[in-house]
C-alpha cells in the first residue's frame, strides 16, 4: 500500500511539473515573438512597414506592402522597376 501512495505522489508530482512547467509552452505557444508585428518592405521606398498598416497589392501570387498610396501608384505603374524580374515572370 505504501508503495502505491508513493507511485501516485510521483505520478501527480510529474503531472504537474509537465502541466505548468514544462508543457506549458506547447499549449499555450512560445512567447518569444509576443508583441511584436511583422513587416514588409515597402519595394519602392525600401520603407518598413507593418503588416496591418499601409497598403497591399497582390502582384503574381505574391503581396506586396506600400507605405503610402504614392509608393502604389508607381508600382502600378512599372512594377518590374521595383522588383527585378529580370523578365522571367512566374
């Protein structure tokens, strides 16, 4: 019996150790990158800028960020100015 009550204290011990310690970052996500938004590079201007900011274009499949309408007005115009295609468009 004292066996048992032994096993089950080790068994509970190991449970909560797993729960809230070690396995906590796999239910809940790493919380390196908290806060911290992604960005893009605006092709024109080089410009950084936040993925829930400015303007987007989707372009070929890919989206492209722009700091401001300007910056989109010239990629519209001559997007392979801004994006080195080298006249090979997929």
């Amino acid at each position: 019996m004292e066996e048992l009550i032994s096993f089950l204290l080790y068994a509970v011990f190991f449970y909560l150790i797993m729960r809230f310690v070690c396995g906590a970052h796999m239910i809940h996500g790493s919380h390196r990158n908290r806060g911290v938004s992604k960005t893009a590079i605006d092709p024109v201007c080089g410009m950084e800028v936040a993925q829930d900011k400015g303007f987007s274009k989707m372009y070929h499949g890919n989206e492209y960020r722009f700091c401001s309408r300007s910056c989109l007005i010239k990629f519209d115009d001559s997007p392979g100015k801004y994006l080195n295609l080298d006249g090979d468009i997929t």
